[in-house]
C-alpha cells in the first residue's frame, strides 16, 4: 500500500474517533449540567443551553411569524422578551416536546393591567402564580402558552414560541428541569 494512502486512512480513522469522542463528551456535558439556564438570542436565532456561566450547546431556532419586538397581545405572533422559567414539561405536546415558559410574567401583568388589558384579578393571580414558580394564567389578552417545542426551523412560523428540531427538543426536555431559568432577548 502507498504511503499517501495509509496517511488517508489514518487521518479519516482518528477524524471519526475524534467525532465519536466528541459525541460521547457532549451527551455526558448535557447530561450532566447541575445549573442550567436556556438563553434564547431572538436577533440571532439561536438558543443556548449554559451549565451556569458555561455554554454547553447553541441550537438554531425559530420563532413566531412576527418575531421582531415583545410579545403584548394575545394573536400578535410575537414570542416575548425577559427573564422567565420553566413551568412545565409536555411529553404529548402536538410538536413533539415541549418546555412551557412563565409567560405574561410580572412586568407583563403590570403594563396589561395599566393598558386595562387585563383585570387586578388577572394582574394578581399572574403575580401570584409567579411568587411560587407555577403556571402564570395562560388564557388572557395577553397571551400565554408560549413553549419552546420541536415542529422544525424551516422559518419563523410559530405563534410566538420558540420552535427547534425534534431531535434537539429531545436533548434540551432531557437536560432541564421544570424550574429552570429561561432569558428571552431581542
């Protein structure tokens, strides 16, 4: 055998190992993360999964079909911007998985309820459901249900959600717990 040729195969034999070892040392860091924080980039379309101030893995991602600005109403197509959490975990959700966001949060109650968008019950009861790390009110002017789910990242189509690819919906619902800080910026 040449010697070029045997140089070709050893380079293509450790370029796989590599990859493999690469593989195996990424499923062991998002495995392993004890203080995640999801940091969605909206100008970016990117999602980072950060085990505190380290960055484990960036995703691709999409949002709602108008993905410029905050969310303010419910139908606007707007995912919204701020500091939110993970409230809970869908494992039937209709896009595959997916991580519901305490969206309206505090600031959104309060600016909803200035705007007479909502009520003082609503304004409350949004501010309470925070207060204790729950599920703030999902059906007001306001909008709610907002999630980051699988279904894809052709282009921004959600209503206002943050969407990936189903395989990495996967591995991000694996890697987080319910309770986990998510940081939505423009």
């Amino acid at each position: 055998m040449k010697p070029t040729r045997i140089i070709l195969i050893l380079a293509v034999l450790t370029s796989s190992l590599m990859s493999q070892t690469q593989i195996s040392n990424l499923r062991s860091q998002i495995s392993d993360i004890k203080d995640p924080l999801i940091v969605v980039k909206k100008s970016k379309r990117t999602l980072e999964l950060f085990d505190g101030t380290r960055l484990v893995k960036k995703y691709k991602m999409v949002l709602g079909f108008a993905p410029t600005g905050d969310k303010e109403v419910e139908g606007d197509g707007r995912t919204p911007e701020g500091e939110f959490y993970v409230f809970t975990k869908n494992a039937e959700s209709r896009f595959h998985l997916s991580l519901g966001i305490s969206y309206p949060a505090p600031d959104d109650a309060k600016r909803g309820l200035a705007k007479s968008l909502i009520t003082a019950e609503e304004a409350e009861a949004i501010q309470k459901a925070i207060a204790e790390k729950g599920m703030p009110l999902q059906k007001t002017a306001l909008g709610g249900e907002i999630y980051i789910h699988g279904g894809g990242i052709d282009n921004d189509w959600t209503d206002g959600c943050v969407a990936l690819k189903d395989e990495e919906i996967t591995e991000l619902f694996n890697a987080v717990p319910v309770g986990t800080k998510v940081r939505i910026l423009q």
